[in-house]
C-alpha cells in the first residue's frame, strides 16, 4: 500500500479496492494479463461444475456396477469406471464441490482468525503482541502438511476433521501480515487525526486499519485457497482425510494409484482437476497482486 491513505473522510479511510476508477483499473490489468483471464475462467468453470453437480452428473457419485468395473471411457462414461464400477465422470463433477467449498470455507476461516490476532498483537503490542507471536512461531516451525497430518490423525480421520487441522495451521501467516501492516499503519498522520476527533480503537481498527492492511492478505488468501486444495487432496491420498465412498479428488488418485498402468483414467481425471483449479487460483492470485500493487497500477 502508499504511504497515506488512498482517500480520507472526516470519518475514515478507503482502501485500494474503493478508490473511483477502481473497476477500470481491475479490467484493464486483467486485459493486459491473458493468465489472470483464464484463471479466472478455470475458477468460474470449476465454481459451476459444483454448483450444477446433480444436473451434470450422468450417475450417482456413489452408486456401484460391479458389471462395469474398469471400464474405459465411453459414451456412458465419459471417465470411464473405477474398481468398484463407479462412473469417474460423476465422481469428479461431485469432487468440485468438495474442493472448492472447503477451499474457501478453510481460507476464510483462517483468514478471519489471523486478522484479529494480527490486529491485536499489532495494536495492543507488549506482552500481547509477544505472546501471539510466540504461537505462530510454533506454528511455522512445521511444515503445513506434517502439522496438519498430527492433527487430523488425533481427531479421527474425515474430511471435516482435516479441513478443522488445515485452518488451525492456516492463520499463523495471516497473522504475521496483519500484525506487520498494523505496525506500520498505526503512526499514520490519519490515525492520529481519527484519535484527535474521538475515534475509538475498534472504530480506527475496523475503518482505518483493516482497509487499509486488505490488500496483502487478499493476495495471500487467494493463493493460498489453491495450497489447501492441494493439502486436503493430499491428506485424503494417504487416508486422513476424506473417507470412502466420498468423491474427493484426492482420494480418487489414491484409489487409482494400483491401476494407474493399465486403467489410468481413474487417477488421470481427478488428478487434471486438482492440476487445473489450483493453477487458475494462482494465476487470479497474480493478478489480483498486479491490480493491488500501486507500482504496477500507475504503469
């Protein structure tokens, strides 16, 4: 962000996102940027596909045809069948569902938590801002994946149960951001003047600082719903995540390892699915750095 604030009022602050011109500014960067464009087409395609699952779906996700088991793909099944008959179409048209909700339900989560201790530790400082580092420096210390492994083997597998493990070890970066913009935004000339006309803390945290400390931390939730995709897949590859007959992606890879020579599209399908969603919210990550950056808008 700029050293001042992109407009003030008697009452507050706007940030970037707010400024006039805003949406030109946003369309002329996604103009100037192809791969901003297409992520955001794969997102919306993916965004679809969940949302029109029980229309799109030729079968049940679940349902089982041991008459068919392995089949290759055919016009019945576009995907072809797993081990147990099951149409891999269908399962990866559920499986978006799956993915994308807990994504972004993960990111928010600890989106809002790693704002309001960043928030605290930044502007109460001291023993406060101490103690709330200390933790996330406990959290850093391990690997997302390793951390989040412990956890959901303590609370049973199951993917509600690895979705809680990955927004526990999700918010210690935010919190480290919001903190970093809080301390350097708090000895702003308008906090000060918000001070002077009787503001209270939680009105300059929520108009003034917040605002103004966004843009980071969008960036950063955006690229990190693709990294949770990839972590929840993962844990339900090695069994401590999503439980059969559940149609996660990253379960149907693992179900279709031990066929991966001979009937390869049970993994392929679920895999280029994984591959695709993931690159389209880093491509619109980009981006949507590029719209934030003021170096990069004034170009």
């Amino acid at each position: 962000m700029s050293s001042t604030p992109i407009s003030i009022r008697r009452s507050g602050t706007r940030s970037v996102l707010a400024e006039p011109g805003a949406a030109r500014a946003v369309w002329r960067t996604v103009r100037r940027s192809p791969l901003t464009l297409a992520g955001a087409v794969v997102i919306a395609f993916f965004v679809i596909v969940a949302a029109l699952a029980p229309w799109l779906a030729v079968q049940s996700p679940i349902a089982q045809d041991l008459n068919q088991r392995l089949a290759p793909p055919s016009v019945p099944h576009p995907f072809g069948t797993d081990s147990l008959g099951r149409d891999v179409y269908s399962r990866v048209v559920y499986g978006a569902r799956i993915s994308v909700v807990s994504g972004v339900a993960v990111v928010a989560a600890a989106f809002a938590f790693g704002i309001a201790a960043g928030t605290a530790a930044g502007w109460r400082a001291g023993w406060w801002d101490e103690t709330l580092m200390r933790v996330t420096d406990m959290f850093l210390a391990f690997p997302s994946l390793v951390l989040a492994l412990a956890i959901s083997a303590i609370l049973r597998p199951s993917l509600t149960n690895a979705l809680i493990a990955i927004a526990v070890v999700s918010w210690p970066p935010y919190g480290r951001l919001t903190r970093a913009q809080v301390l350097s935004l708090r000895s702003r000339d308008y906090i000060e003047a918000a001070r002077a006309e009787g503001a209270t803390d939680l009105m300059i945290i929520v108009r003034h600082l917040i605002p103004n400390a966004i843009a980071p931390l969008l960036v950063q939730g955006t690229l990190d719903v693709g990294n949770i995709i990839l972590i929840s897949a993962g844990l339900s590859f090695i069994g401590f995540g999503a439980q059969p007959p559940t149609p996660e992606w990253g379960l149907m890879v693992s179900e279709g390892r031990s066929f991966l020579m001979e009937q390869w599209w049970i993994a392929t399908f679920p895999a280029v699915a994984i591959l695709l969603l993931v690159l389209g919210f880093n491509l619109v990550g980009d981006g949507i750095r590029d719209v934030l950056d003021p170096r990069l808008r004034t170009r």
